[in-house]
C-alpha cells in the first residue's frame, strides 16, 4: 500500500477527530487545565497573556500531544502485531478490517452503536504542575476519549494491521496524532483567535461528521474491493513521474516557486494595512524569511522543486 497516500489519510482522520463533537467543545477546558487557567475568571484573562504565559501553555500543549501520542503509537504497534499473526490469510484481512471501517462509518451516520458515545473521562482536581503531569493528561486524554474518537481512531488501527509492519502501522499512528495534535498546538498558540472562532465552528460540526462518516464508508469498501491498493499503485505511478519532472531542470520550476514565496512575503504586509499598522515584528520576520526564500529561489542558490522531489522519494522508502 502506498504509505504517502496511508499517511494522509491518517493525517486526515486526526483533524476530523479534532473536530468531532464530542473533542472540540472541550479543546478550552483542556486548554485551561494544563495551562493553570481557571474558567470560572474568565477564559485567559489579562494576566495570563503575558508571553511568559503564552509560552508556558504552548509548552504544556506540546507535552501534552506527545503524551496521547505515545499512547495511540504504542496501539498502532499492538494492532499490527496481532494481525501479523494472520499475515498469510491478506484477502481475510481485508475483508475484517474493510468491514470495520463501513461499520465505524455508519455509526457516525446513523448512531448505530451506544458504547461508542461514552467517554471515561479523567477528573483532576488542578492542574499539571509539572511537564511529566502534562504528559500523564495527554495519555489520560488518550485513553477516556478513545470511545468517543474510537471510529476514526480504530479504522486508522484497521488500516495500518493490514500492513503487518510496525514501522508502517507506527507511521500511521503518528500521522493521526499529528492530525489530532496540531489543531491542539494552534489552538494553544493562537488561544484568543480560536475562541473567537469556535462557535462558527461548532455550528458545521454536522456536516463534519456527516463528511467523516462518508470518508469512513468509501476507504472501507475501497479496502474489502482491493481498489485501494490499485489505486495506492497508481499513486506510486504518478508520484514517479512527478520526481522525474521536478528533478529535471526548468526555467518554470524555479520561477513558481519564487513567484509563491514573494506572494507569502506579501501576506503579512496586506494584513498590516487591513490592521491600519504601521510596524509589526511578527510581520517584518515572516515577509523577511519570504523574500529571502524568493532571492535564493530566483538566483539557484535554492532549489525547490528538488527538494519535494527528495521528500516524495524519502516518503517512498518506507
């Protein structure tokens, strides 16, 4: 099976179960919990936007995604393990895990199964006061939700068993958990912005899920059919003809890239002039590294085109 395709579905999966409804209402209490913020004052009030704070909760995330991703990883080489065993029966396999994923993906439809709505949820009395007890909150986060995200999550462990390999089904995993924690990471970073946002996104939290149980029905029948694979093989077909392209030395293939990073250089200046302000550091670092991307680009000195061409093939190797 084609890891790259694998490995973004994975990725997939991740932020639909960040965006499930039974995970994103909850991102500010988790949010407040390992950041020492109390709810009852007011969600990140002024003394807690110091940068020593923002910092502080950034950290604390950080931990903290690591820490149900430790969990999940270590699943994901559980699973595959035991479908290891039945390696020699490939066609059983897929039928099991095909079947599964169809399975996840009508309950999200249609509500099919009730223990898959219960969440044991881990109650502490304050919060982490060290970066060990963020990482033991992460691995609870993993452990009480993973009812709740358990479709995802488990056609996700589906996916990866068919492989047989650790190191594959460990890829998987770690794409999910990057799916699922760098929603964590952003909220955390940029606190205020996603409060703001977050009841937009609650209101399309069922067309999320509806997409999410789709998603799940048409990876499982591709995986009971074998489609998958052929369709993972094409994408190994055409992901070699896109080295080969990229590798080729082109007058195009420097300019487009150039013309991509003076276009993100001009980004943070059109938002200055919507914030009607003058100076921004933030700003000045972000269109200083573009333009400095674009001179190396433009001149040779960085070629672009080649390096996705070295990471489609490093992707390969797997």
């Amino acid at each position: 099976m084609n890891t790259e395709l694998s490995g973004i579905l994975a990725f997939g999966a991740g932020l639909l179960s960040f965006l499930s409804p039974c995970v994103l209402p909850l991102i500010p209490s988790w949010l407040c919990l390992i950041g020492g913020i109390s709810i009852d004052r007011g969600a990140f009030s002024a003394e807690h936007e110091s940068r020593l704070a923002k910092n502080r909760l950034l950290i604390a995330t950080l931990v903290f995604v690591l820490g149900f991703s430790t969990v999940f990883t270590v699943m994901s080489l559980i699973v595959s393990r035991a479908f290891l065993l039945l390696s020699s029966k490939q066609t059983i396999i897929n039928g099991i895990a095909g079947a599964c994923i169809v399975l996840m993906g009508l309950h999200i439809l249609f509500d099919l199964f009730a223990f898959l709505n219960y969440e044991k949820r881990a109650h502490l009395s304050s919060r982490p006061q060290t970066l060990l007890g963020c990482f033991i909150t992460g691995a609870a986060f993993a452990t009480g939700w993973t009812p709740c995200i358990g479709p995802l999550l488990s056609s996700i462990l589906f996916l990866a068993a068919q492989e047989g390999e650790g190191a594959r089904a460990l890829l998987y995993l770690a794409s999910y958990s990057l799916g699922l924690g760098l929603p964590f990471i952003l909220a955390a970073l940029f606190i205020q912005t996603f409060l703001k946002r977050l009841s937009a996104l609650m209101r399309i939290l069922p067309l999320i899920q509806k997409l999410s149980g789709v998603f799940l029905i048409l990876l499982g029948i591709g995986v009971m059919s074998g489609s998958f694979r052929s369709f993972s093989a094409r994408i190994i077909r055409y992901s070699g003809n896109l080295v080969q392209i990229l590798s080729t030395e082109s007058l195009v293939l420097r300019i487009i890239p150039a013309c991509l990073y003076l276009l993100c250089a001009g980004i943070p200046l059109i938002r200055l002039l919507r914030k009607r302000k003058i100076f921004s550091l933030s700003a000045a670092l972000v269109c200083s590294g573009f333009i400095a991307l674009f001179v190396l680009q433009i001149t040779g000195l960085l070629n672009t085109a080649g390096m996705i061409a070295e990471l489609v093939l490093f992707l390969q190797s797997f």
